[in-house]
C-alpha cells in the first residue's frame, strides 16, 4: 500500500497533505529529512519569475488540480485539499541564485502535489488539449530543508549558508534542483511574512 493510500485510509474526511506528511511541517534551522516519492502536476519555463510567463504558468496549474479533485471526489469518493504550489529552480551557475541573483538566468518548473491514486488516464480526461502541463512523479530521497519567513529576495543568505556551510559540513553533496515550497499566499501575505520551505537534495 502507497503512503498516499495509506494516509487517506486513516481519514475518511478530506485530507490535507501539508498536515499528514511530514515533509511539509518544516520549521526554521536546517533539517535533514527523507522525501518519499511524490506525484506532482508540472510545468516548465525560464526567466524572471516576476513576469506574465510565470503567471501564466501558475493559471495552468490550478484548474487541472481542482479538476482533478472533484474528479477524484466523484468517482472515487475520494476528497483532499489542494496543495499549494511548489517550484524546482536551478541555472548554469547556482551563484545566480545566492550572489548575483539574476533572475532573467533562472530555470523553473512550477509544481503542485497530487496524491498517487490520481493516474495519467485521470488527468488525460481533465487535461486540455496541448496542455503544457504533464503528470510526473518526483525522487528526492534525502534533503536538507529549513522553513524560511519573508521576502523571497531575502533567501539569499539562507541560501548561501545551506549550500556552503550546513550540507559540507554534515558531508553531503548537493544534487538535483533546488526545491521551494509556498505555504503562503503571496496576494495575500505581506513579504515580511511569507512562508516558504527551502529543501535541497544531497547524497552523502
């Protein structure tokens, strides 16, 4: 039985993810979890994420995932609250992120969890056609991840300290794509109070 399979078993409510799985509880002060494999609804882009590319990709994302829900209320008898939105990061040099933060050189790709028994024939039936949307299950295994409140543009020196200091010290490399995690609703939140998890994957 899936962890997701699992988990809902235990409720016969809506579930909500951020509660029951532990990865998303994060608090501040660098933290070394283990990420199981996670299904996510996907969409890639580049370039400053203050632009209407990146908004246009956040208005793709959410329609499929209430979709999908409703579907999987329906037919399934199966309820959970949408997750909030997600985004890998990474650039040809990572100091575009920590140092020079130049945001026109990033790469993206804008994520929202869905639980394992939502299958690709599920999402064909809700996708658009030429969606640029795809259903993809993520392997992160180990990371490092700390929950950081403020700005967006103040996560440099987090950043910079988890990259140079916290993972070499505790004898890990970094590997795959910077991972972050919006808790909080930035249309509504003030920046000084944003809610975000940084994780990044290592291997010893």
């Amino acid at each position: 039985m899936s962890l997701c399979q699992h988990l809902s078993m235990a409720d016969t409510g809506k579930v909500d993810f951020k509660k029951t799985l532990a990865v998303y509880r994060a608090r501040r002060g660098f933290q070394v979890v283990d990420v199981p494999d996670l299904q996510y609804l996907m969409i890639d882009g580049h370039g400053d994420p203050n632009t209407a590319v990146f908004t246009e990709a956040v208005e793709a994302l959410y329609p499929l995932a209430y979709k999908l829900k409703f579907a999987s209320k329906k037919t399934l008898g199966r309820d959970y609250v949408v997750m909030p939105l997600e985004g890998l990061w990474w650039a040809g040099d990572m100091d575009a992120f920590t140092a020079a933060r130049d945001k026109s050189r990033w790469d993206w790709t804008l994520m929202i969890m869905v639980p394992d028994w939502i299958t690709p024939r599920m999402f064909a039936e809700v996708a658009p056609a030429g969606s640029r949307v795809r259903l993809e299950t993520l392997a992160e295994g180990r990371c490092v991840q700390t929950l950081h409140v403020g700005s967006y543009d103040d996560e440099a020196g987090v950043l910079a300290e988890m990259h140079s200091s916290f993972i070499p010290s505790r004898g890990f490399t970094m590997v795959g794509k910077h991972h972050e995690i919006y808790l909080s609703d930035r249309r509504k939140t003030e920046p000084s109070r944003l809610r975000t998890i940084l994780r990044q994957p290592v291997r010893e």
